[in-house]
C-alpha cells in the first residue's frame, strides 16, 4: 500500500516540496542565528570600549577636582604613567635665585630692626665692644641730665669706643675740655702750661691747670711744686693732643 502510495507521482513531487521547505527553513535559521552571534559579538566590544573611556573621564574629573588645574592634572597623569616625580619649578626657581644672591642680601620687603639712636641727632650708637672698659652713657639709662651734659657725654664715650676699636685698651676714661676729647690713662695727668713774662723780661712757666683720673690728685700739689713723681706720666694739653670729636667721629654736619 505505502509503495502504491510512493510511486504516485503526487506524491513524490510533494514529499520534494517539502524536502525543499524543510532545507530552507532550517538554512534560514542556521543564517539568522549566525548573523545574530556576530552582531552580539561587536555589540559586547563597542560598549566595552564605551565603559574604558567613561572610566577615563571619571578620572580626569576627579583628578581635576582635587588639583585644581587642568595642568596639574596632566601632570599627575603624566607622573602615573611614567613613574617620575612632578618638577616643582617654583622652588627651583627660588633654589636657583638663592644661589645667585650674595649672603649679606636682604630683601627690601623685610622689616629692618629699630636700632636705637641718639636724642642729640648724632645717628645709632656705635657698637659696644665686649670688652670695653666702661659702660656708655646711653646704656646708663639716664634720661633727666640735662642736655648740654648729655650731649659732650655722649661725644666723650663715642670718641673713646673709637679709640679702643682701634687698639688703645689702655683707656680708663676721659673728659671733654675746650671742645677737645682727652682720654684718661693709669698714673697720668694732662697739665696746661701757662707762660708769664716779668716787668724786666724774665719768661716762666707755670701751670694753670692739673686733671687726670680719680686717685691721681694726690700729686698735684707735688706737680704744682715741680716735684713730679717718678710713675707719673704728665701730659701738656697743647695742640697736639685730644681728639675732636666731630672731626674723629665724623659727625661734621653736627656742629654747630
């Protein structure tokens, strides 16, 4: 009956038709199922790629955020790649111009100190050797002597900080006498000379004046006698001593 059935012409070109059918069916689906596989395939890289440059956005964005600067941001980007620390060129700068700049500059944004000056316009006071013999006058802290006083002590002690800067640490003191400093030494007296003429011609000297430090006034009367001691140095107060002390101190647009 089925190979009746077979043989029948009809028959056989349906069984084809369905073969046919069947093959281009299944064809078909092979074909749209690949096609579906690759556009799934490029599909999953595309947003891959997508997400990496999302990423790398997000972290400019902080980097710039917490930097400040789209530079510096380069720049730290620029260190992670590459592992080099960022040159700050500011400090580089500043290291460079140090290097150049004599050591006694200062800049003229620093403040300078107040150094204490004279009230009689003779400038800042001088600096105090260490081992000075004494102590000047504007270090006494005295402020009710009067002015003129004040003044010739202030140009005694200067001239004799002077002296001893220059060498002559044998200064005990010193005295301002006719518009002169004498500095006072151990054992010596200054003596002014006065010459004298008698009615019949006779030319003498005397003296008119003794000083000299404390505890030398004990040989004046013996000076005043012409019995000079013999460890006593007696100095004439002519020309050729002193100082004056605007001159020596260099204070010639203070005299008056």
């Amino acid at each position: 009956m089925f190979r009746g059935l077979l043989s029948s012409r009809l028959i056989q070109v349906g069984l084809v038709f369905f073969v046919v059918v069947v093959s281009g069916s299944l064809l078909y689906s092979w074909q749209t199922r690949r096609a579906t596989i690759a556009e799934f395939t490029r599909a999953d890289v595309v947003p891959h790629e997508t997400r990496s440059e999302q990423d790398t956005v997000d972290t400019s964005t902080v980097n710039f955020e917490q930097t400040g600067t789209p530079l510096e941001t380069d720049d730290s980007q620029m260190a992670d790649d590459t592992d080099v620390s960022p040159i700050d060129e500011t400090s580089e700068m500043l290291d460079m111009a140090d290097a150049f700049l004599p050591d006694d500059f200062v800049s003229e944004e620093a403040p300078a100190e107040d150094a204490p000056v004279s009230p009689y316009g003779f400038g800042p006071y001088p600096e105090v050797p260490a081992d000075f013999f004494g102590i000047p006058i504007w270090q006494k802290g005295l402020s009710d002597i009067p002015v003129d006083v004040g003044k010739n002590v202030e140009l005694t002690d200067r001239v004799l900080i002077k002296l001893w800067q220059q060498g002559d640490k044998n200064i005990i003191g010193g005295f301002l006498q006719n518009g002169k400093v004498y500095p006072n030494y151990p054992e010596t007296v200054y003596v002014r000379e006065r010459i004298e003429e008698s009615d019949d011609g006779l030319v003498t000297t005397n003296l008119s004046h003794i000083t000299g430090p404390p505890g030398t006034n004990i040989y004046h009367e013996d000076i005043w006698r012409g019995n000079t001691p013999p460890h006593v140095t007696v100095i004439p107060m002519d020309d050729s001593q002193g100082f004056y002390p605007y001159s020596f101190l260099n204070l010639g647009e203070f005299s008056q």
